[in-house]
C-alpha cells in the first residue's frame, strides 16, 4: 500500500513514549451496526525506540491521509525483532466498548435525555455523545444493565432505532446527516448476499403485572421460515406503558442483520454507519445502509467491504 496512505500511533498510558508508523503492512478495521465499538487489527514495521516498554502500550491511532479514522486502546500488542526489523502487531477496541462492559447506575430515569445517562455513569475517556435534547419520559435500568442497554432503552423509546457509533467513538441515536454514497462507478471486486437467523426467535411472552404471561409478539418472518424457537420471560419494567414496543423490539434485535447485500470495492471513502448507500453495477443493483464495514489494507491494496442489512431496524430495497 501506499506509505502515505495510512499512518498509525501507538502511546503509552502517560503519552510520554510514541510510536509513529508509516509503514503498515497490514492492517482491517471492522465496524458493525450492533457492536458498540469498532475493532482494528494490525501489523507494523517500525524503529522501536530504546527504553519503549512493550507492556506498558495502550492506545492506537490510525490515519487515513490527514484524518484520523481509529482511536482506542490496545487488547494485545506482540514486538518481534527479526533480520534488522522491528514487526508491531496487535488489535485494538474503540473506546465505546467500556459502554457495554460497565454497569448503568440502577433504578429509574424521568424525562431522559442521552446527556443524562452520560451523566448519570462514570466518565467514559475519550467517548462522545450526539447532542440532541429529546427526552423520554422514563427509562428503567436493572441491575446489570450496561450504560450501552441504558442508551439503547432511550434510543428505541424516542425514535424506534438501535444506537450506533461513527468517527472517533460518537454515540448516536438518532439518524442525522447521513452522507449518501454511490458506488455504481467503483472497481467492484466482489458481490455479497446472503442471510443469518441464527439467534431469531418465533414468539415471546411477557408476563404481566398478575404474573400471567399477557403480552407476546410473534415474529412472522421467522415462522415463515420455519424457526421454531420461544421464549418466556419476567415483566420487563423498562416497558410498562409500552410493552408490545418493548417485545417487538426484542424480537427486531434476535433477527438483527437477517438478511444482507453488499459487495467490496478498491478503495476507502471513510463510511460511517447508517451512511446511506446506492449501487448500479452489473448484477448488482440497490440501495440500503452501511451496515457493516471492513477496510483491509496490504500489500496488494486497499479494499473495504460494505454490507447493508435488511432487518426490523434497515431496509435494503432493490432496484431491478
């Protein structure tokens, strides 16, 4: 790849020892609708400075020309010398995965805005958070609900979507200013399709306040397509004024990304998810979503796959 393409740094926790590296040879970047953090995975050919602790390394920045396009902090990182070269390798998760692996303070949340479960939590470095001021009149978190579960009650309750996380570690819940892309004129090397059902469920049932079981949503799509899978569960207090808006939106996220398209294309624009694609190429025609991304970069190029999902929260629609 290009040595001016991608540049990469990797700090110390005091940010008092860094690594810059331009000469990446390998590298992907992985972001999906329903994960609440990217991931990056990487091979590096660097000078490794004297007195540069290996332990001690623990965030990652990668640019794409004069953009940063990945912050977070390191899962593993692996320094081998050989023949006169110092080879960095290591993944790394944005710094929105501690939403989903911290606990939300519990109990119950009146006219709720993102900014107030922001603020109800612990600081989270380096996390953003779209400013919008719409409220919910109430949000309950349980105990063990993730401040990611908490954000997800909120962003169903006001606008019936997932949240979803764009540039450097952004917490969205609303889908605003979405760039619209078109691929029709790109080097597509690749066509996907395809569908994944494993975690949908048939029907659920949700006891009432008597504890019978009330309320069920069945989800037609998974029976037509002859899964049988139920499921019984405790009143749900996060949905008591709204209990079916709460079943079906359990039963929209257990299909989540049943059915995709999508094809790979030489190149990188920077997509962000939720950015609203269109492509008329050859066999391939239709419109839909970033869903799921993933840029690869080495020696042979760079290459990033656009996936577009078609489930309770997207659509794909096809334009033959």
């Amino acid at each position: 790849m290009s040595s001016d393409t991608f540049s990469m740094q990797i700090k110390n926790a005091s940010a008092s020892a860094i690594m810059l590296f331009t000469r990446i040879i390998s590298l992907t970047l992985t972001k999906e609708r329903y994960t609440p953090f990217f991931t990056l995975e990487f091979t590096a050919d660097g000078i490794w400075h004297d007195g540069l602790d290996t332990k001690d390394l623990t965030t990652v920045t990668l640019a794409y020309g004069q953009t940063d396009i990945f912050f977070g902090r390191t899962a593993g990182i692996s320094h081998k010398k050989t023949a006169g070269r110092d080879i960095v390798s290591g993944r790394a998760f944005g710094f929105t995965k501690a939403l989903s692996t911290s606990d939300a303070l519990p109990g119950m949340m009146f006219d709720c805005t993102l900014a107030d479960i922001a603020a109800a939590n612990p600081t989270m470095p380096n996390v953003g958070y779209q400013q919008i001021s719409d409220s919910a009149s109430y949000i309950y978190v349980k105990e063990s609900d993730t401040v990611w579960t908490a954000i997800a009650a909120l962003s169903i309750k006001l606008y019936e979507q997932y949240p979803y996380i764009t540039g450097m570690n952004r917490v969205n819940i609303k889908k605003l200013g979405q760039t619209q892309r078109d691929y029709s004129s790109e080097l597509i090397t690749a066509e996907i399709d395809g569908n994944n059902f494993n975690n949908a469920v048939s029907c659920i049932h949700m006891q009432g306040t008597q504890g019978t079981y009330d309320y069920q949503y069945t989800d037609t799509e998974a029976t037509r397509r002859g899964i049988m899978r139920e499921r019984y569960i405790p009143l749900d207090r996060q949905w008591l004024s709204s209990p079916t808006l709460g079943l079906k939106h359990k039963m929209y996220f257990s299909r989540r990304g049943g059915v995709y398209k999508g094809f790979t294309y030489e190149g990188f624009k920077n997509e962000q998810l939720c950015d609203t694609v269109s492509i008329n190429s050859g066999s391939l025609s239709y419109s839909g979503e970033v869903s799921k991304l993933i840029l690869h970069a080495d020696k042979r190029g760079v290459f990033t796959t656009v996936i577009s999902y078609d489930d309770g929260y997207s659509e794909i629609v096809n334009n033959e």
